[in-house]
C-alpha cells in the first residue's frame, strides 16, 4: 500500500489525491478549497525543491512528490490546502516580513498538527511527510501564538533543533494585488470553508477547532466597536455651553451642544506583551482616531500594558495625530489584572473601556473595574477568551 509507484506520473497521482480527499468524509470539508486557484507540478527543483502556495495557487516539485507513498502525496495536498483554507499568507504577512522562517514554522505546525490528528483515524487516507514539522505541544494554537512561543524560544537559545519548514509560502503575488482583488481572494476562500462546511456536516465529519472557528459567521469588528462607542457614551438631550455645537460652527453659530457631544474620558487599555505586533496595534489605533473625530471626547486615555502597566498617554481635544504619537511600552508576559490594579491605584474614572490584547492572559483574572468595557482580540487571538465583564469582539482582518 505505501510502495511507491514510480512509472506513474506525479501529475496522475495528484489528481488521484485530490480526488480521493474531496470524496472522504472527512476531508471533503477542503474539496473547495482544493478545487480553487491552479495546482501544478514544477519540474526544475531549484524553483519548487519542495511545495509552495502562495494562498490561493498550489505548486508541487515533481523531484520531490516522486519519493513520496499515495498517502504522503495526499498529505502535502492538505498542507497546501490547509494554508490556503485557514488564510495563512494574507492573515500573517506582517510576521513573514518580521522573521519569514519562524512564521513558516508557525504555520507548517498550525496545519501538520490537523493532518496528523487526521492520520491516527485514518492512516492510508492522508500521511505527514519525513521532516514535516510537528509538536503535540501545539495543539488547536494559533500562528501567532506558536510564533511568539518559537520567538521566545529562539531567545533562550533553545531554538535549533527543531528543523525548518516542509515548503515555501509565497507572499509577493498578494502584496501585489489591489485592495479589491485581495477582498476576493478572501471571500473565495470564505466561500469554500462555507462549501466544505455544508458537504462535511451531511457526513457527519469531524471538524478541528481552528476550521471552526473560521466557518463561525463573522462579524466587523468595527462595526460592532462603533455600536459600543455610541452606546456607551450617549448622555441625555440636555444642553450644554461647556462646548460649542461643532456642526455650527463653520456657519459662525455658536450653539450650546448636548450631553451626547461631551464625552468624558475613555480609557484604551493595550497589551503589549511579546505576541502583540505593531500592526495590530496600528489597525485599533486608526480605527480608535476615526472615532475620536466622529465624537470627541475630552479625554482618552491610553495605558501600556504586560504583566504591569508601564506607562500612559493622554490625549484631549485634538485627535489627528494620535496615532503616530503612540508610544508603546512593555514586552514581556501578560497579566490583564494589573489593568484593573492601576486604574484602582489611581482613582481613573472614564465612561468607557476598550481592552485590546490577544487573549492569552492568565486565568481567574481579579477585575474590579466597574465601567463599560469591550475586550478586542486581536486576529489570531485566543478565540476561547472568556472577558471578566463587558463583552468580547475578534478582530477579523
């Protein structure tokens, strides 16, 4: 059964393999998957000495899929699929361009760890090559967290035996692409996970958590942080001349505003432990100034955070520029509770709360503060994370 049969052509055998998941029960959840972009067999070993994806086309080194069995070959076909599937390349550019051989490990052990889960049921069905990277440690983590834990590692010089990735993963074709043709990509993608999803659910199939996760509905993270905003600051329809109506201004009236237009103070609570990127700080910190312009508040708060809160920065009336004057502070571990700790030590009061971290925070967190509050997730984050109070939205690109 695991002979391998080298009179047949590699490209008759990856149709085979391909045909042979999207008909499984338990695999036919990829069949859309498999079935989009192009999957083709490169000849010259210097341009494919492996397999690659470049998170929509599948691309197989001929030298390499000729020494691997049927189940192998239909291994590599998950693994190019898996990183198509779960949006590896579009979702984690930002830490390819910070250290492209640890996110690629990060990524090979995110879809190796389903492909090996699926080997122990059914073992001639699919089969993880030699050398393809695998820790059971890293079970249902995300990228971003096996990133950082293999960053860490790396530091503690603790790093070197664990080999290198199984292929490549190709990032250029979609830095080159529009805003619009990477949005397609995206919801071609969505629309296969959806697919796969419906076939898989009349077969009863087994589904890993982080598929799961993906086929939840999704919902804009911005949209739902806006309805926050708004709700949590909305006074009374009381007037007040502490501020001048500003949609009357450019008219030279000069009319008291409402409650609704004098928004106290907001506190922004961010984590910056060794997970968090600059880049998921950036995309809240835009979206925070556009709400700042929309509806000022007096003040906002900003409080760096890990295991301690390090420092803060208050910013009031004028929000153009808040975002390149942001300073982060920190890098080390994570504990949430020290946010409540500091606002209690100081006396803080705000009218609202928004709490930006990945998740991975320490259990039984001691929260005592007592004010609306929203947790955002950063994409990739604990999807499990269960808030202390307030309510929780996952940052979703």
């Amino acid at each position: 059964m695991n002979a391998i049969p080298k009179q047949v052509d590699i490209e008759i055998r990856l149709k085979k393999a391909h045909i042979k998941l999207i008909k499984h029960p338990e695999t036919c959840l990829y069949g859309g998957v498999i079935l989009m972009g192009e999957s083709s067999v490169v000849d010259d070993p210097k341009d494919c000495p492996t397999a690659y994806t470049d998170g929509y086309n599948k691309r197989y080194g001929r030298t390499f899929m000729e020494k691997l069995t049927d189940p192998e070959i239909a291994g590599i076909v998950l693994h190019e699929n898996l990183h198509v599937l779960m949006k590896h390349i579009p979702r984690h550019r930002d830490l390819m361009k910070e250290n492209r051989m640890l996110s690629n490990m990060a990524m090979d052990y995110a879809a190796n760890d389903i492909i090996v889960e699926l080997n122990k049921a059914h073992p001639t069905l699919a089969a993880l090559p030699k050398g393809g990277l695998y820790d059971p440690m890293f079970q249902g983590w995300s990228v971003r967290r096996i990133y950082e834990y293999l960053k860490q590692e790396n530091k503690r010089g603790q790093g070197g035996n664990r080999g290198q990735p199984m292929d490549e993963h190709d990032d250029q074709p979609f830095d080159s692409m529009s805003e619009e043709q990477q949005g397609q990509v995206k919801r071609d993608v969505d629309d296969a996970i959806h697919q796969g999803g419906i076939l898989a659910g009349k077969f009863g199939a087994k589904i890993p958590r982080l598929i799961k996760e993906l086929m939840a509905p999704q919902v804009d993270w911005r949209e739902v942080l806006q309805e926050f905003w708004v709700s949590a600051v909305r006074g009374s329809d009381e007037l007040t001349w502490r501020r001048f109506n500003k949609h009357r201004l450019a008219d030279d009236y000069y009319l008291p505003s409402s409650i609704n237009e004098t928004v106290g103070e907001v506190i922004l609570a961010i984590d910056t432990s060794g997970s968090i990127s600059n880049d998921d700080i950036g995309k809240v910190a835009t979206h925070i100034r556009e709400l700042c312009e929309s509806v000022t508040p007096e003040r906002v708060r900003v409080l760096w955070w890990d295991t301690k809160v390090h420092g803060e920065q208050v910013f009031e009336s004028n929000y153009d520029n808040i975002t390149s004057l942001l300073k982060p502070m920190g890098g080390g571990g994570t504990r949430v509770g020290c946010v409540s700790d500091y606002i209690l030590s100081k006396n803080l009061t705000a009218d609202c709360m928004i709490v930006f971290t990945d998740g991975y925070v320490e259990s039984g967190i001691d929260w005592k503060v007592n004010v609306p509050t929203l947790w955002l997730i950063t994409e990739g984050g604990h999807a499990g994370f269960r808030p202390p109070s307030g309510s929780k939205i996952q940052i979703n690109g």
